[in-house]
C-alpha cells in the first residue's frame, strides 16, 4: 500500500463518543484489592478509582480540546494499521483502535 500524505484535521470529539465514556466509568466493576499489595501488582486500586472518579466527575474535555487544537494536527496512515498524529514537532503518538 502506498503511504498517503498527511493529512491536517481539528480534534472534534463526537458528544456521543464522550457520553459513552462517562456511562462506561460509572459502570465500572472494581475487582477486590489483594491485601496489602499496593503498587506492587500495577496501579493502586484506590488510586485508579480516584482517576475514574476524576474523569467522570470532573474533567472537562471541551475545555481541553481548543487547547490542543491551537497545535497543528496531522493524521498518517502508516502501512494501513494505524493513525500517527504528529504536531508542533513532536512525530509518532500512535493511536490505535482496539
């Protein structure tokens, strides 16, 4: 496959897209913490309970998207498996859909 050039294009993430977000972090199902574990088998628990709690209760992703648009963004399709955004200088964040 022949590589496209990149292509500029504005974040606009759909309501759709962060409603579902915000359902699907209100419905999580914790797992039990292994007693005393901590970190030591990956995050935290109450830790990663905070973040959740953070990005359902507080966080505001409209005013974050016009920040990141005042960089430019590009998307490259790279051997037809994945986007590459690139912007003010910095190349290769992949974002990959699962």
């Amino acid at each position: 496959m022949t590589p496209e050039a990149p292509r500029p294009f504005t974040i606009q993430v759909p309501e759709a897209v962060l409603a579902d977000l915000r359902e699907r972090l209100h419905r999580v199902h914790w797992p039990d913490e292994v007693p005393g574990a901590g970190w030591q088998y990956g995050t935290a628990l109450s830790s990663m309970q905070e973040l959740a709690a953070y990005g359902h209760d507080r966080y505001d992703w409209r005013t974050q998207e016009p920040q990141l648009n005042r960089f430019q963004q590009y998307r490259d399709l790279r051997e037809g498996t994945c986007d590459k955004t690139s912007f003010q200088g910095f190349v290769g964040c992949q974002v990959c859909r699962l």
